[in-house]
C-alpha cells in the first residue's frame, strides 16, 4: 500500500470523535487536554504528532492512550476516550458503528503512508524465487483489488474482526495499493525518520535507497505490464 506519485499520502489516516464530545470538526485545537487514543508506536501516532507539529499544538497538552486497533470502536463507543486517530477500516468502522460519530479530520497531507515488503540480504540471494513469486503476488493482489474494489472489501471482512462489509467497502476507497518505489517514496520515509530522531525514537537516519532492491519489481513490470496500466504516472 503507497502512492509513488506524490508525499503525503495519509488519506487511510482519521481522527475521529462522537456527539457531545465538544470537539469541533476540522478544529483540532479542540483536543487539547483531551484523552485520544491511537495505537502508541504505529503509524497513527506518527501522523498525529506531524499534524500536531504542523498546527503548533504541543503534544503534551493531550493525553496519548494506547488503544489496540481491534478496540478502536468499543473505547470510542463505551467513552474510554474523546477521541480516536486510526487508520482504515477502523475510522470508517467507527462512523459506521458509533452512534453519532463524526470525522474530526481526514489526512490532510502530514505524512507520507507507506508499506514495504521487507526480507533479509542473505533470504533474498538465497531464495530468489521465493522472492520473485512473493513480490509478483503482492503486485497481482494489489492490482486486483485496485480494479475490484467491492470484492476485495467482502474478502477483507473474512479477516480483519468486526469489520462489516458497508464499513469496507467505505473503507477501501481511500486506501491507494501501488506498489511502485519512487523518489517521493524516499522523500517520504525521510520526513518521517527525522521526527523519530529528534523525538529520540531512533538514533541515526537509514538510507532507505540502499535498503530497496527493485529488480524483482522492474522484472514484474516488464513481465506484466497490465498489471500496472492503470496506475497514474510517477511525477
């Protein structure tokens, strides 16, 4: 899941709260001394902490609370907390499941989502044909469910719990399953990487350029090019 062609891509990314909480939509001042939960140390927080970073919000004027995805719903529902930053399905399983819950705020171009399929050095020279046929699955997957969008949401609610099949295939429009690297890929990974430095969560930067091998993916291209014509041009 990416989009090679632009930075932030961070449209899976929602916050989201429920009637009477006093949070205003597109207000995000309004969390300010409240609870909001998100999984601490995934993607959510991150994207939480570059919108709080961007407005100027100091993050310490908010309470974190770990909530595990899977409870996502039931803390919002049962008042554990004010308010919610999830990725999807789970916002859109809040709105569908929550009476009166709202979106606060959705993306909004904070932080570039990404995720990579990732293996050892000594895996990849050992079994490159393991690897070749991981990466082509991962690209026929992401293709078909670019091109079958309300068959993959029904196959998703086998997998992920609770998800209903009105939340999924809401869900699923604002996911982009490209599974092309492009400059704006790294770009994205940098961002990222120098507000974990400067939080302290990591020490040093990692060139992620020299981390990505995409012979199997050029060979994927070049093999089934079908695969990926509907995809819009890397700027």
């Amino acid at each position: 899941m990416g989009d090679a062609t632009r930075v932030y891509y961070d449209d899976v990314f929602a916050i989201t709260s429920r009637s009477g909480s006093g949070i205003r939509r597109l207000h995000v001042e309004d969390l300010v001394g409240r609870r909001v939960g998100m999984v601490l140390g995934g993607t959510g927080e991150e994207y939480f902490r570059a919108l709080l970073a961007a407005d100027k919000i100091p993050a310490d004027r908010i309470t974190f609370v770990n909530v595990p995805s899977p409870n996502h719903v039931s803390v919002l529902r049962e008042g554990g907390v004010d308010a919610e930053v999830t990725w999807e399905p789970y916002g859109t399983m809040i709105l569908q499941q929550v009476p009166g819950a709202y979106v606060v705020l959705r993306g909004g171009g904070y932080l570039g989502y990404d995720l990579y399929m990732m293996g050892t050095e000594e895996f990849v020279r050992r079994t490159p044909s393991v690897v070749n046929g991981l990466v082509r699955g991962f690209v026929e997957a992401a293709s078909y469910a670019r091109r079958h969008p309300v068959e993959s949401a029904q196959i998703a609610t086998r997998w992920i719990e609770g998800l209903d099949e009105a939340s999924a295939r809401k869900a699923i429009t604002y996911m982009d399953f490209d599974p092309r690297f492009s400059a704006n890929t790294l770009r994205a990974h940098a961002l990222v990487e120098r507000a974990m430095i400067d939080r302290g969560r990591i020490k040093q930067p990692v060139d992620l350029s020299k981390a990505i091998d995409g012979s199997f993916l050029d060979r994927a291209m070049k093999e089934s090019p079908q695969m990926f014509a509907d995809l819009k041009p890397v700027p």
